[in-house]
C-alpha cells in the first residue's frame, strides 16, 4: 500500500463527515447552496483521487477515477469563491452580490472545462495519464490550474482584507479559519504542479484533509456558516420602543411597529401628522389636563441643542403613565440635517420605581428627623417641666396666702392656667416623637371603648350621628388608658370637623383583627406591624375628606388645615400609636370622607396580675419626707409645700446624698427626681428601699420616658407624680398612699 493514500483516505473520511453534517445541520439560507456544492466538488476529487491511485493500469476503472478526481478540481475552486461572496452577504460585511450575474462566469469556464476533461480521449488536449512518472498536463489543465489559483488568490485575498477590517471577534475568527483552510488547499495543489519532479505524489488531498480539520473545528467550534448577524432593520421593527424618522419637514418616513401601536390608540393614521398623534395622546408633565399643540411639539423635538435626558410628558388619553421622547438629528450632506430619529420610552415603571425611592428616602429622613426631634424634645421637656414646676408650685402657694377678693388673685389663676396649657404642650410634643411617659395597664377594651365613645358623643353637634358598633367578647389590652382616650377623641373631633355644617354620620367599629405577614400590606399602615392579634378602632366619616397633597402632611407636626388648631393632634395620635407597638392608617379622598383606623396589639393570653400593695403605714404623728431632685426650684417648692402641711422634711440635690441621710435616718416617705445626674432615680430609689424596706417612694419626672413600669421591679412599689403637678396634687397622692389629711392651711397646730 502506498503511504501517501493514507491522508487521502483520511480526506474522503472528513468530507463525507462534512457532507452528511451539513445536510443534517443546513446553514444559514445565502450559504447554503454555494457550501452543500463546494463540499460536494471537495468530495468528488478526494474520492477520484483514491480511486485513480488504487487502479495500477490505464483501464476504464483508472479513468473514471481521473474524471472524478479533476470534476473536483475543476469546480472546487468555483464553488469555494461563490462561498466567499455568499458568506460576506450572510455576516452583511458590506458586500451585496444576490444580483450580480458576472459572479456565475468563473461557473461557465468550468463547464468548458469539463467537457474537455470528458472529451479528453479524442484530443488529448487536458492530460496524457502515465501510470509511472508525472502526467502529462496540456493547455486546458493549465488553464484551469491558473483559473482555479486565481479564483483561491481572491478568495485569499478578499478574506484577508475583511480579516484587517473586521471589529466583530466571533466574524474574525470565522475569516481567519476559511483563509487558512483556503491557503492550506491552494498552496498543496500547487506544489505539485509547479514542482512535480521533486514530490513523488500529488499533495493535495493533504491540503483537503487541512482544510476539512479546519471546517469541522470551525462548524462545532466557533458556529462556522451558522452564526450570522440579525438585520438591523428588524431589530428596530421588532423593538419594544417607538422608533419614528421624520424629515425635517415633520412628514414621516419610518415607524416601528412600536410607534404605530402607541400612536394608533386614538385610531388616528400615523401616517398623516406624527405630531398631531403625539399630541393626542400626551400632555405636559405639569398636569394630565395640559394639551400640547401639534407645531409647538413639533418645534421643541425637532432642535439641535436637546436635553441630554430627553422630554418628558405625561399621557393624556385613559392611561396613566409617562412618556420619554428622545430625538438625535441623523446628518445630511455638507453639514445639513437630514432626518430626525425620535425614540418613544415608556417610562411609567421606571418613573414610578424612583418615585418610591424618592419617597422612601423621604420616609427615612422623616423618620430621623423625628428621632431627632424626640430626643430634642425629651431633654426640652426635663428641663421646661422642670421650670414649669417651679411656676406652678408657687404659684400654688401663693394663691393659697391670697385673699378670696384680692385682684392679685386673678393674676396668679392667669399664671397658673398659662403654666398648665404650657404643660399640656409639651405633653403633646413627647407624645408626637412616641417619648411621652405611659402608665399602661390590662384593660376590659370593650368597656373601655364604650366610656370613651360616652365622652366623645357629648363633643358632637347634633346635627352629626354618631354610631358606635362593637361586639361584647373582645379580648384585654395593655395600653394607657389617657393615651388612648386622647386618640379615639382626636379622631372623633377630627371626623366631627371634616363634616362641618353639614348633616353626616360619623362611625365607630371595634373589632379583633388577626395580622400575618400576608395581609399586613393590604392594610396600608403608615408603618409595618408585626404579625399577631390586634384591637382594630375603626373610625369613618362622609365629611370632605383630604386632596393627595394634604393626605401626604396630616402627620406632619404643627401642619393643621384648621385655623384654630396647632397641628399636633394626628402627630401626637401617631405618637401614642407607636409607643403602644401599633399601627395607623387613614384613607381618604378629597370629597368621599375618611377612614382612619387604629391597631392595638391584644392580649392573647392575658394573666391577671396581683395588685400591688403599699407596706404598713408607720406608727408615727410626724410624717417625715425625703426630698430629692437636683433642681433647686422643684425642691424648694415641695419643701414649703410639705412645711405648711405639717411634715418634717429633708432635702437632697443628688442620689448619693440621699442614700447617705437615709443611712442615718428614718423616713417615712421618698419624693425622688426620675431623671439626676449619678445613680439616678430609680437607682437611688432601690437603694433607699433596701435601707428602709417599709419607706413609701414617689417617683416625679418631667422627662422621655416611654413606659415607666417596665423599668420598675416588680418588688420596687413606687407611685409616679408628673411634673408639672401643684403642691395640691402632691399633698393629694400622699394623703391617698397614708391615709393622712395634709393640707396646705392646716390651721392651728
């Protein structure tokens, strides 16, 4: 066997492989014929090249082989340059040859070729076969030798020059491997004619073999004759924003489908007036109700110096959403504008997405500010209640030292109310910022709610009804009974406001509502709740009802639509909602009332907790009374109070000094400052008891505090006295706790 039919037969092995894949897997449509045709000729040599070599006399067998062996030859070449045009019309390499006739000569040649090569035995004009040594090659083999390198040379060449034009990496690759296996045939076919006395046989099946490796690592890897680029003209059909080109004129010259689909919603032809499509169906950002004239829109549009962001409107039709217009001026000749692009952009996700952003950034810059503002406002009030005490209490004292009919009376009830409603402010300002102190304790809510609807009907004009719905088997809960009246009060008076003079009908509903985390968001709280069992107050009114812009501010402190309130009453009513670990939501529209509704977490499993009781009163004429605060005005104010009531009093600036006199001494009762610089209140106040176990404490704030019993211990029995208070009040919780009469004119001793 001769060695060189090796990579012959090799060759016919890959070319039927080739050949039998391609007809499996089909390229791309301009491909396809010039590929299945140049596979087929590449086929026909290698299998006549066999056959030729296998057959050792010049028979019939040997000639039928040479026929198909230079079929091969002759077309081989053709058909690989039509390739080449067909491939760059597939990748749209800027070569259009579809209409094009003389590409088809190179085919013409050929056929007069083989008829000489079929003919050959009559003239012997193609080649005089030998069965030792070279053949003979007459005029037509060279003529077909210098077609056929001449055509692989153009192919070469045209592949080279796109190689050094090509951007796209994928179409590069592509380019590289067909010049290669372009190259690795034209170069092995040729050195056997050029050189036959130095190669003792025909290399090229060699070449063939090269260049099939090449072809299948092209088609498996790299998506040889499959890969082709989409026509841009349909990506911009089949784009989902509106693509219009408009002259400079304002006559249309292309719209997507897209376009047409937008601007046909009002069933007018795009194809009349694009602007007066437009038109129909945006208005100004402004507002839903501002039309846009035709000219105008077609004027801002169609400028040289546009926004960098585009144009933004709103739809005017029956949708709700935005539009994004953006328009780039397509260049003419000598500097003039041809044409103008204009893209259509929905823009109502992506405007309604930064919205929310926007307004959750809001939320979270409110909700610093009123983190800000509530420690603001608890060391405001420590000190401005601390002031107020000291107000209120003299003035207490000094109207008990003033005559019935004395005009110096007048002024100082003046003083006192100022003080109190002064009080009641700050009050309000803890309870916006959810600092205010709470004294929460399990309540009967159905009972609760019923007292509290008593009271809030006496409020109401006649002309309003109230109705109140609520069943009688509601769970308990821990809340601050005041907290909650002032709530459900302000809501009342509120709802009673928005009715006006006007006859209506205000709601009360109380029921138990069960929150998951599946529901929570239907509820449309100003702020998320845990899941759990919940007291929902619902209250409902047919008043006015609230625009979207205000809507947005009722929270806002000191914001009031009313020209006598402060605007602190919903501000607070969220304060006393957050404290309670609940919920709040209103929903309302302008003309169409309000519904605000209030969630309360229940107690599921309420325990009835046992009633404090106060230790054994001591044995004693003589009360005696610790007084500790670190302002000098509060303490000189208890001081004289208690004084004039009877009492023997001790006064202390600090915790320390207060633990040191009652080492010392005996008292029966501890007035002691919540709030002090060192051990603090409550500190001070365990230590005291476990000085004196039986000692009667009374603690007094007028700082943030948001539940005072949750920071007492449960064997720690205290009272809690509110600054502002009057010596009165003072004298009041210690005749209550000790069974005693102090008064401030106790007479004579």
């Amino acid at each position: 066997m001769k060695v060189w039919l090796i990579p012959t037969a090799i060759a016919v092995c890959l070319q039927l492989w080739l050949n039998l894949y391609v007809l499996a897997h089909p390229p791309v449509r301009p491909i396809r014929a010039a590929l299945h045709a140049m596979l087929f000729a590449a086929l026909l040599f290698t299998v006549g090249d066999l056959l030729a070599s296998f057959v050792s006399t010049n028979g019939t067998e040997r000639w039928a082989g040479l026929i198909l062996l230079y079929t091969g030859l002759i077309f081989i070449s053709p058909t690989w340059w039509l390739l080449a045009l067909r491939y760059c019309e597939a990748q749209q390499l800027g070569l259009d040859f579809t209409r094009k006739n003389w590409v088809y000569i190179p085919f013409l040649l050929a056929g007069l070729l083989w008829i000489g090569l079929v003919t050959n035995p009559l003239h012997d004009q193609f080649i005089t076969p030998r069965l030792t040594g070279a053949s003979e090659f007459h005029w037509m083999f060279w003529w077909n030798a210098v077609q056929s390198y001449a055509l692989l040379m153009g192919v070469a060449g045209l592949y080279g020059t796109l190689i050094l034009r090509q951007r796209r990496g994928a179409t590069r690759k592509q380019l590289i491997i067909l010049l290669s296996a372009t190259l690795a045939t034209a170069i092995a076919s040729a050195m056997y004619v050029f050189f036959p006395d130095e190669i003792p046989f025909d290399p090229t099946s060699i070449g063939v073999c090269i260049s099939s490796i090449l072809f299948i690592y092209g088609i498996r890897g790299s998506r040889l004759f499959s890969l082709s680029p989409v026509d841009l003209t349909t990506v911009i059909h089949s784009h989902p924003a509106g693509v219009l080109v408009i002259d400079s004129t304002g006559q249309l010259l292309y719209a997507n489908q897209a376009a047409d689909t937008l601007l046909a919603s009002k069933r007018l032809p795009v194809e009349d007036d694009p602007f007066l499509s437009l038109s129909r169906i945006l208005s100004l950002p402004e507002s839903r109700d501002q039309a846009i004239e035709p000219r105008q829109l077609q004027k801002e549009l169609l400028k040289v110096d546009q926004p960098a962001h585009g144009h933004l409107f709103r739809f005017g039709d029956d949708r709700e959403g935005w539009l994004k217009i953006e328009s780039v001026p397509l260049p003419g000749r000598r500097q003039t504008i041809r044409a103008w692009s204009l893209l259509l952009a929905d823009q109502t996700a992506s405007k309604n997405a930064a919205d929310a952003i926007q307004a959750s950034e809001i939320a979270i810059l409110r909700s610093r500010n009123l983190e800000s503002l509530g420690v603001m406002a608890g060391g405001i009030a420590h000190d401005f209640n601390n002031l107020l005490q000291g107000i209120l209490g003299n003035t207490d004292l000094a109207l008990e030292e003033v005559a019935a009919q004395s005009t110096l009376r007048e002024h100082l009830l003046d003083i006192e109310e100022a003080s109190l409603r002064a009080g009641k402010l700050v009050a309000q300002l803890l309870l916006f910022t959810g600092a205010a102190i709470t004294e929460k304790r399990d309540l009967d809510f159905a009972e609760t709610i019923a007292q509290i609807a008593e009271f809030a009907a006496s409020s109401i004009p006649d002309r309003v009804t109230f109705e109140i719905s609520q069943p009688t088997d509601l769970p308990m809960i821990r809340v601050d009974p005041d907290q909650i009246e002032q709530a459900v009060v302000n809501l009342i008076v509120n709802a009673s406001e928005a009715i006006g003079d006007e006859t209506g009908t205000i709601r009360l509903a109380v029921s138990a509502e069960q929150v998951t985390s599946e529901n929570v968001d239907s509820l449309n709280l100003v702020s998320p709740i845990p899941s759990g069992l919940y007291m929902k107050i619902e209250i409902t009114d047919d008043g006015e009802g609230m625009s979207k812009e205000v809507r947005a501010r009722i929270f806002e402190p000191f914001y009031s639509t009313r020209f006598p309130g402060r605007g602190l009453g919903l501000s607070a009513l969220l304060g006393i909602v957050r404290t309670h670990s609940g919920g709040l939501s209103v929903q309302t529209q302008a003309t169409e009332g309000t519904c605000a509704s209030v969630y309360l977490p229940a107690l599921e499993d309420a325990a009835q907790q046992p009633a404090l009781s106060a230790p054994p009163i001591p044995a004693t004429s003589d009360l005696r009374v610790l007084v500790v605060d670190d302002e000098h005005a509060v303490r000189s104010v208890c001081t004289r109070a208690l004084r004039l009531a009877g009492a023997d009093v001790v006064e202390a600036e600090t915790g320390e000094a207060a633990v040191d006199y009652a080492t010392e001494h005996d008292f029966d009762v501890a007035i002691v400052d919540l709030t002090m610089p060192g051990i603090g209140g409550l500190e001070t106040a365990r230590q005291l008891r476990s000085l004196h176990p039986d000692l009667r404490i009374i603690l007094s704030s007028g700082h943030r505090d948001t539940d005072i019993q949750a920071k007492i211990d449960s064997d720690l029995i205290c009272e809690f006295l509110h600054k502002p208070y009057r010596p009165s009040e003072l004298l009041g919780l210690l005749n209550q706790l000790l069974d005693t009469k102090l008064d401030l004119n106790p007479g004579p001793v």
